[in-house]
C-alpha cells in the first residue's frame, strides 16, 4: 500500500512522543507531567447532571444539525456578544468537534495547495502540520524581542499566494497574551490585503483582566476578515467530549459546513450539550478555575525568578511557560529526554513549536500545584547548568 507522502513526511504527535520518553525513566519520584496541557479536574456537577439526562433522553444520540445545536449557537453568539461587546449572532457559529477541527476545517475553506498562511513563531504545532500535509505553505512570522508579532513583519510575508494570518491568544506555546492595540493592527494588514485574520482564542478565559481579549467584533464588518476559533476543552473541563466553534462570516460558514459534513456530519452531540450546560450554569465555576490557573501561572513565576539551575522563564501566560534551557549548543531533545528519563519531569521540547532548535521547551503549568511547581523548580536545579544561556552569550 502506498502511503501519502505529506503525510507520512509529517511529525508524529508531539503529546505522543514526548509520553514515549517514559518508558525509560528512573521512576526514582513522582512523576511530573507537564507536557500535554489538560484540566486535572472533572466538569462542573451541572454540566455532568445535564450529560446524564441527555444521554438517557430518547434522542440523545441524535445527529445535531450541521451548524450545530441551534441553542446552543444562540447561548454561545449571545456571550460573545457581551464578552466583546460585539456583534455576534447565531449564524456566524459553527460548532465543531473541538478547536484543531474548526482550524482544519477553516484552512480547507480557505486555501489550496500551493497556497500560504502565515504563522507566528512558536506556532502551535497542529497548526503547522496541517497546513503542511495540505500542500499550504506555513510562512514564519518572527515575534519581537517581547515575543509578539508586529504589523510591519506580518506585511512584508504577504504575496498573493496568501490566505490568511494565524494568531494565537494567550499563545500557546508562548503563553503570550497580545493587546487589543496589537490584534488591531494585524487585523488591519489582513484587512488591507483581503485576506483572512485566523485567532485562535482557546485559551481566552484564561487572562488577566476582564476587559475584552479583542475589540474587532465591535466592528459591523468584523466577519469581512475575522476568523474566531473556540474550544469548549478547557473552559469547562471537557476536552475529551471534543467541542468548539468557528466564529465566521456566513459566506465561509457555508463552505466550512460543507467540510464538516463530510469528516464528522456534526460535531458529537453530548459533547455540544456539555457546553450549553456550561454557559447556561456552570460560568462561575469556570471563572473560579481561572483563578485558579492564574494563581498557578504567579506561583510558577515566582519560582522561576532566580532561573533555578540557569533556566530561564521566558514567558508564561494561559496554560503555559516558555523556558529556556541553559546549555548552549546541546540540542533541546536531548535536554528534554534527559529531564523525563533521570529527573521524572515531562515537558514538550520547542522544536515542536519552530522550525528549528533556539534552546526552548513548553510547559503546561496549568497541571500540577503549587507544592509539584516548586518541586518543579528543584528538579531544574538539580538537572542544570549554572546560568541562564542569555548570561552565558554575552
Ligand atoms: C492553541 C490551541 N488550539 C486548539 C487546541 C485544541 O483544542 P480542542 O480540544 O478544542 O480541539 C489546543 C489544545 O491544546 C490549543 O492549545
């Protein structure tokens, strides 16, 4: 059987790989896994209470509308309306069976082989292979020295073969949160040049202020260029019921409804009933789990201050921290394989977020306490060099 070659050229999950360094680890501790980046706890009693009953109705199992539940597109464009004080209503949602499915399905509406989309660097990595096993060209847009991209390096990447420019808010791997200033301007650039501004806003309830993550839905002819991608994973503890949207111009709906149709008909029903669930009363427990992830992104900060063992936090934000390791020259797998294989600490080195090696990996901070973030810390300690990288190139 002959395989396709774009596919089979393609990286194994990362998730997947770094899991596979654990057969070979001392087991001398707990182990501490920071690599993929899940809630450690259940969904909210209601959202569970609810599963249950639907899942005893008599047509719980029913195929959902293409779209989507029309309740739940009403419930989810209603809170993007006050979240963003913004014009949002039912038809631009398209619910889908999770984020990585909306920014598939929205990349096959978009482009064709041959074509380009510009990513930012770190990308998230199923964003890369799939544009990738595609035929689409990623085209690299290098952040600044505060690792956000700028307008002016987003326009110099733009030939007539691209389609759109992906956005990652908070970042993940990165952790890096962009302004409202900044998503403006970049929004302008694909404005300017009639093409899509892709966000993908996973991780939107976990910021530190309450303003709106963004201000371009509070423009009537935001959907001329604004592709909003959700996910319900994180929000309400639901990854595996695997749910989220597109939030889109009706225009690329309809072509996205085409792709949906054919890779999932729906996306699951239980799973699109769990966020309805969730909006309609699980919203202060989802805010009080935010507190939470925040308070653990501080505690990891703090603990990351004096760069114990040379590492050096690079950013954090989201889920995630973004570290540098300090030793100038060894490539980063093998810094990564050391730390699961002697020192039981799982993180997903950074070459699965670049195209290259620059002595980073990401972790998921969002898994473990405060008591596991500062072992965390010691096990760097024990595991490093003296001092950061950035002190050593000097
Ligand atoms: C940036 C980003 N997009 C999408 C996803 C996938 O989300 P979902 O579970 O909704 O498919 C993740 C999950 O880790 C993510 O980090």
């Amino acid at each position: 059987m002959r395989l396709n070659p774009e596919t089979v050229r393609q990286i194994d999950s990362p998730i997947r790989t770094a899991r596979a360094l654990l057969d070979r680890r001392a087991r001398e501790r707990a182990l501490l896994d920071l690599a993929q980046a899940a809630p450690q706890y259940p969904a909210a009693p209601e959202v569970i209470e609810h599963i249950v009953a639907v899942a005893r109705h008599q047509h719980g199992g029913d195929y959902v509308e293409i779209a989507g539940l029309p309740h739940l597109r009403e419930l989810f464009a209603t809170e993007l309306r006050t979240a963003y004080r913004g014009h949002v209503r039912a038809e631009h949602v398209v619910i889908t069976a999770g984020c990585n499915q909306a920014f598939c399905l929205v990349i096959s509406a978009l482009a064709q082989p041959g074509d380009e989309v510009v990513l930012t660097l770190p990308y998230y990595f199923n964003h890369d292979m799939w544009l990738r096993m595609n035929g689409i060209a990623p085209v690299y847009l290098e952040p600044g020295p505060d690792l956000a991209p700028t307008a002016a390096a987003a326009e110099d990447l733009i030939t007539p073969r691209t389609r759109a420019i992906v956005l990652v808010t908070p970042g993940n791997p990165s952790g890096v949160t962009l302004d409202q200033h900044r998503i403006a301007e970049l929004s302008a650039v694909a404005t300017r040049h009639d093409i899509a501004l892709i966000l993908d806003e996973t991780y939107r309830s976990f910021i530190d202020t309450d303003e709106p993550p963004h201000a371009l839905f509070a423009d009537p002819d935001w959907a001329r260029t604004l592709v909003s991608l959700h996910s319900f994973s994180k929000d309400f503890a639901i990854p595996g019921y695997r749910v989220g949207a597109v939030v889109a111009s009706t225009e690329l709906n309809r072509e996205v409804m085409k792709l949906l149709d054919c890779v999932a008909i729906c996306a699951p029903r239980i799973g699109q009933e769990a966020a309805w669930a969730g909006l309609t009363s699980a919203q202060q427990w989802r805010r009080a789990r935010a507190r939470e992830i925040a308070d653990k992104r501080r505690w990891f900060a703090a603990m990351m201050a004096e760069c114990p063992g040379g590492f050096e936090l690079l950013s954090t934000g989201g889920f995630f921290g973004w570290v540098r390791h300090p030793f100038v020259g060894r490539p980063t797998d093998n810094v990564v394989r050391e730390l699961a294989i002697r020192h039981d600490t799982l993180v997903v080195p950074g070459t699965a977020f670049l195209p290259d090696d620059r002595g980073t990996f990401r972790v998921s901070v969002s898994n473990i306490d405060r008591a596991a973030l500062t072992e965390f810390a010691a096990r760097l300690t024990a595991a490093g060099g003296s001092r950061p990288q950035q002190t050593l190139n000097r």
